[in-house]
C-alpha cells in the first residue's frame, strides 16, 4: 500500500492513556479537521488517505483502551480487532 502508517504512530500523537468520551470527540474532531483540510486544498489522494487512516486509528484506539469514565475495557491492551 505504501502509506506512512503505523499503530505505534497514533499512540505517539495522542498518548498511551485512556480518553474520557469528550477527549475521544475532540482528538477525533481534530484527526477529521485535517482530512477536510485535505479536501479542500486538493491534496494528493495519498495524503489524504493518510489522514483517513489516522482517523480510524483513533477510533480504534479508543475502543482498545476504554473509557477512562466508564468501566474498564475488558480487552485492554489487546490487538483491536479484538476489542469488540
């Protein structure tokens, strides 16, 4: 696929820690704010491609680690495939 992608890149970006739900709302909002970005400045597919992916990453981030204000996940730390 050739994107410059990683889990341990959305980790580095936003931190280990559990979110609470209005943490997860605003990393997301932001992660969606570049793509729009993206569209409006015509960039490369690839680029914006990238930024689809980090949008993702972040809401599969935050289904691995739970809510920081509600019950624990009970699949913490595990692959988030999984996590469902």
């Amino acid at each position: 696929m050739g994107y410059c992608w990683s889990w341990d890149r959305a980790y580095a970006k936003h931190g280990r820690e559990q979110w609470g739900r209005h943490e997860f709302y605003a990393i997301l909002e932001e992660e969606l704010d570049e793509v729009w970005e993206n569209i409006k400045k015509d960039k490369p597919q690839t680029e914006l491609v990238e930024e689809i992916l980090q949008v993702a990453a972040v809401a599969l981030r935050y289904l691995e680690t739970g809510d920081r204000y509600r019950e624990p996940n009970a699949n913490q730390g595990t692959h988030p495939s999984t996590a469902l």
